[in-house]
C-alpha cells in the first residue's frame, strides 16, 4: 500500500511506495522545491488527503444577495460526469480527474538514497512498523557494523593500555604510603621492618620508632636544692601506648617566686641517659644533678617546669 506524505516546504503531496523508502532508509526529496525531509514524519491520514483534495467552501451569502446572483446567471446544459475513479489510496488519477477539482501532486517524486543520520533517529521517532516496515538491522546496512568493529578494535589497546597506567598508579601509591608511615607501620607489625629498612634504601631514609608525644607521659617529678647552686631533678617518665615509641627530650623551665621565667635548659636523649626508643608500657626514671650559675641568681630559684617534646 502506497504513503502519501507531504512536503514541509511547499505543502506538495506526494504517493511513496514502502520499498522505495526502505531502500532510502525513510529519507525523501521533493521533486518541487528540493526539500529533504523524512516521509513518514509528514505522512498523512485518509482524513487529511480528503480534506486536502476538498475544494474551499463557497463564501455564504445573503439570501436575498443569492437569488439576485441566481436570476442573472445564464442558462447552462448541464451535463452529467462520469463514475469517478479512484485509487485504493483515494486520490484520482490525473486521467480521470477534471483539472478544476484535481489537486496537483507536483512533479515526479526523487527518492535519496543516503546513510540515516544519528541526529534525526534522536529528534524523528520514524515511522510505525506497519507504515514502514521494522528498523534498519546492521546487516541491512553493512557499513554500520563495519565502523562499529572497527571503533570497537580501536578502544581495545586503548583500554588495556589504561589498565596498566591505573596499575603503575595503585603500585606508585601503596609504596608512598609505606615509605611515609614506615616507622608507625614497623612499631605496630615489627615483621615488616626488614621490608621496610629494604625499601627505604634507595630513598636514604631509615625506620626509627613513631614519635607519638600523646602516648607519653610524665608520671612523676621532683626538683630539690642540694646546695646554693645545684639542685637535683626527679622525674618518671612512662609510655602508656600498646607498642614502642620514641623517646622524647624534656624541656626544664626554673621560675622565681612570681612564676616568671629564670632559665630553660633543653634535656636531649643524649643528656638523659635514655635509648631511642621507648618500649610499650615502659617506664624511665630520671635522675640529674644541676647547677645553675652567673647571670642567673640560683637563689632566685623557686620552682620549675617540665615540658615533653620531639626536636
């Protein structure tokens, strides 16, 4: 069964037979003003085509204005027509059609055979399977499934060559994360330091226990005069966390009776008499002789001050 459609330009009516639009794929041209468009978006219904064909309705008049117009009309033989002739589609062939009535369908219809556009299968739902038969499959068209296997070859090596980029990252990252808490990582699992120690070679970095100052405490302290001058520090100093840590040095502080500063002294590891590091749930004791001399006045001395810190 034939489609009649319409040209969106020139409003040209046009009979397209489905074999020919599947072979274009749905496009068509009008063969009056060159106009492409897709048949079955401008196809039309039995209805319309009738409507289309309608000649326009006289202008109705004033029944006294008719029969005026009616007396002075001349007498006409009127003869009557012959059977119309039609179609299975409705529209009379231009043969039996008298040209007054007849609806020019223009010239002949130029079918474009061309690849169907990804835009307009977005923008152009098509037409219905009975109109136009069902969608085109790759094999109908093989220059479709040829691109799609070659655009699929192509994205291969490329996916394969992401995957080893995103590998070389993961690796790239895990080691920066060892290499970082390499110390934190040793205290807590001390299987890993030979790794650890290996790793940290060719960085010239080395594993030393984790400075974790918050898991240190100090348990106890006494400050005393032995004589004019030298006094006696007393302290214990203890590790409270589940691992080892390193061993902080003690900042000393001796203020005069108003609680103002006199004199800091830095006590390092070295002074203490202390190891590196400081075992889990270890204790150490400290016990040093001090004596305090010009420009400070020992006998200003009347209290003091202990502060825990990493250099």
């Amino acid at each position: 069964m034939s489609l009649i459609t319409r040209c969106p330009a020139c409003s040209t009516l046009f009979k397209v037979v489905p074999d020919q639009l599947r072979v274009a794929q749905g496009w068509v041209r009008c063969g009056q003003c060159g106009e492409m468009f897709v048949a079955a978006a401008h196809a039309l219904s039995p209805e319309e085509v009738e409507h289309a064909q309608a000649p326009p309705a006289a202008p109705e008049l004033p029944a006294d204005r008719a029969a005026t117009l009616l007396a002075e009309l001349p007498d006409l033989d009127i003869e009557a027509p012959a059977a119309d002739v039609v179609d299975e589609d409705g529209l009379p062939p231009a043969a039996v059609v008298d040209p007054a009535t007849r609806v020019d369908t223009g010239p002949p219809l130029e079918v474009a055979i061309m690849p169907w556009p990804s835009e307009v299968i977005e923008s152009d739902p098509g037409p219905s399977d009975a109109a136009m038969g069902s969608p085109a499959s790759p094999a109908d068209a093989p220059f479709l499934a040829a691109d799609r296997a070659g655009g699929a070859a192509a994205v291969r090596p490329r996916r394969r060559w992401l995957a080893w980029v995103a590998g070389l990252l993961a690796v790239a990252l895990a080691l920066q994360i060892l290499i970082d808490r390499r110390d934190t990582l040793a205290a807590h699992w001390p299987a890993l330091t030979p790794v650890l120690t290996a790793l940290c070679q060719p960085w010239a970095c080395r594993v030393a226990p984790p400075r974790q100052l918050d898991a240190v405490v100090i348990e106890s302290s006494n400050f005393q005069r032995l004589q004019a001058d030298r006094f006696r520090l007393s302290a214990s100093v203890r590790n409270r966390a589940e691992w080892v840590v390193a061993m902080p040095a003690i900042e000393l502080t001796l203020t005069d009776a108003q609680d103002q500063p006199l004199l800091r002294r830095v006590l390092a590891v070295q002074d203490l008499g202390a190891a590196a590091a400081l075992p889990a749930r270890a204790e150490f004791n400290l016990a040093r002789e001090l004596q305090v001399s010009a420009p400070v006045d020992a006998s200003a001395v009347a209290g003091y001050k202990l502060l825990l810190f990493h250099p």
